[in-house]
C-alpha cells in the first residue's frame, strides 16, 4: 500500500470514529421536518425533486470526508456552476481581461434580473445570469464540443469524478429560458459577448444542468479552501493565483440578493442554485456541501442556509469571527478533548 492510500486509510478511520458525524447527523435531524420554502418550477423539469432530500457533507483540507443524510442524490448544479466556471475564465484570458468583460460588484437583483452596467459596458457580476453567461463567453475552445469537455474535465478535478449532464434539465432549460436568451441578445447588442452567443447559450445551459451530489459540492468547496488543489486526490482544480477571485465573488454575490444577510450571519463564502445545492467554504479548513431543494424566496435552500449558520456558528467559521468557538474544529476532528466532551 502506498503511502498515499496509508494517509487516505487513516484520515477514513479517524473520519469514522469522530464525532463530527453524530454533529452532522443530529444537524439533518433537527432540520428534516422543516418544510416552509418551495421546489423551483420555473424550469419544469426541476420541478421533479423530491422535497425530503437533505443531504449535507464536509470535506476537509485533509481530505477527511464527513456525511450525513442523502448524500447520493443527484440533482443539478445550476447556478453553483458560475462560480467556478469563472475561475476556468480567469485561467484562460487572465485578470484584467475578464474583469473587461464582467465586474465583481453585487447587484442586489435578482438572479435572472435583466440589468447591465452600461457606464462600463459589462455586466455587474459572473454570478448573475447575465454575467455567468457573459463569462461561460470566455471560455476556451475551437467548437463547442471542445468547450464543453474543457468545463467537464475542470469539474472532474474539484469532484474527482466525471459528472454527467442531465438531458431532460438542458432541454428543459433551453427550451424555456427565453429570459436568459434576451439577456444575452441585449449584450450581443451591446458588444459585451461575442457573435457565438447560442453556442455559448448551450454552454451556459448545459453547465447548469450538470448533475453533482452534496459530497461534489463539499469537495468542491474544500478544494478552494485547500488553495485549489482537490484535498482527496491531490490534483489541482484552479491556480493557485485565482482562488481568492473565485471566493471574494462567492462571498459578495455567491446567494443572490441574500448575499449581504449571508455574510452577515454566515460569514462564508458560498454559491447556491436553484437545483438546491449550496457549496460553502472556509478557506484554509473545509468546504461544505448541502442539499435540499425546498427554497426560498431569493432562491436559496431553506435546510441548506439552517446546516452552515448552524456549523459557522458552532466552530466559529465566520470569516470575521474574532471570539472562541463554541467548539474546537481541529480537536473534533481529530476526536481530542473537546470532542470528548461533547
Ligand atoms: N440555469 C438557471 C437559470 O439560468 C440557473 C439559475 C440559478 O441556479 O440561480 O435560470
């Protein structure tokens, strides 16, 4: 046995005896019965997701990986695509170009409002749907098969598997979302993207509908915690260079016009979709996945924004937090003292 699988062998064990996993599960049972909130349908094939899915999952920098719930379901990105998706536009045309093609400033709108900077020429942020299409632009390729497999293998380094696209959700989407199509022809109108705006359409659509799970998404996020190196296979996801850009923009505008009361009260960077995901992380310590696609009315997973208030407060991940937690992360994890006592 390498020494690799040895470290991999030991943080499982250690993973199994702690007693994060009793946190986690006693978090999904407290927050269950909540069912305030509404599946999204505006996209009718999400209308399809079961309400009583909740699944959530912590990834480590070490690689540790804790889960609780239904941590199997598949159900779509959706918007949690955009954030990563602009750091894959940062590593093809570089800072200064891409923040000329899209801002980092928070809207305060909606997700899928139809409003544009237009004293810089540029949509406000990657996370709105303009942006996020605007920045989907950027990506690299000579058609659009080769784009696509670009976005693919990028999110097959932060998951450390192949996602798939979920076929009746892409069509579903570009069948309805005349919206979203407005919104890129306005900024074809505009010069803000390119003349191959229904390839860069399909892109967008087919990004969105990739299909993840709760332990992606903690992955995910625990890569960027981990400075862009995925923590369980080692591989690098993103330059190093560009994961500050990626998270200041989760933290700014990664919940919808919620941003500003997530950072409030969560203080973590994080993007969620209406798929139901949320991805959070905590740079330099975890990443958090959720699952639950009972939302909202800005769009946000009801269960999902109870699991990481409950975990920012308990182990004091608030980015800004300068008091003592309630609980020792790194001795919890490691099943010391304090984890004794709880
Ligand atoms: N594909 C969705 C749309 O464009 C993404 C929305 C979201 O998750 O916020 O409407």
């Amino acid at each position: 046995m390498s020494i690799g699988n040895l470290e991999a062998l030991a943080n499982d064990i250690a993973a199994a005896a702690s007693p994060f996993r009793g946190y986690l599960n006693d978090l999904r049972q407290k927050y269950q019965p909540l069912q305030d909130g509404a599946v999204a349908d505006y996209i009718p094939e999400l209308a399809l997701a079961d309400p009583n899915d909740f699944g959530l999952c912590v990834a480590t920098k070490a690689g540790q990986i804790f889960e609780a719930g239904d941590c199997d379901v598949l159900f779509t990105i959706q918007s949690i695509s955009k954030a990563f998706i602009f750091g894959l536009a940062l590593e093809d045309h570089g800072r200064e170009y891409v923040l000329s093609k899209v801002g980092v400033e928070p809207t305060g709108e909606a997700f899928n409002s139809i409003v544009l900077d237009e004293a810089t020429n540029r949509p406000y942020n990657p996370m709105v749907n303009a942006g996020a299409i605007a920045t989907a632009d950027l990506i690299e390729g000579a058609n659009s098969a080769e784009r696509l497999k670009r976005v693919l293998e990028m999110f097959r380094r932060y998951t450390g598997r192949e996602l798939d696209i979920n076929m009746p959700v892409f069509l579903s989407e570009k069948a309805t979302g005349n919206r979203n199509r407005a919104m890129a022809y306005l900024m074809l109108n505009f010069g803000m993207v390119s003349e191959k705006i229904e390839e860069t359409l399909d892109l967008y659509f087919q990004q969105c509908s990739l299909m993840v799970n709760a332990r992606d998404l903690a992955l995910m996020s625990a890569t960027l915690a981990n400075g862009g190196v995925n923590p369980v296979s080692g591989e690098r996801a993103l330059a190093e260079t560009y994961v500050q850009d990626v998270i200041s923009v989760m933290l700014t505008c990664g919940m919808y016009d919620a941003s500003g009361e997530w950072c409030y009260r969560v203080g973590l960077p994080a993007k969620s979709g209406v798929g139901g995901g949320i991805t959070a992380t905590a740079p330099g310590k975890l990443g958090i996945g959720t699952y639950s696609p009972l939302l909202d009315a800005k769009g946000n997973s009801l269960r999902g924004i109870r699991v990481c208030e409950a975990l920012s407060r308990d182990f004091g991940l608030h980015l800004f937090n300068a008091a003592p937690a309630v609980h020792d992360l790194e001795a919890w994890l490691q099943g010391g003292d304090d984890a004794a006592r709880w």
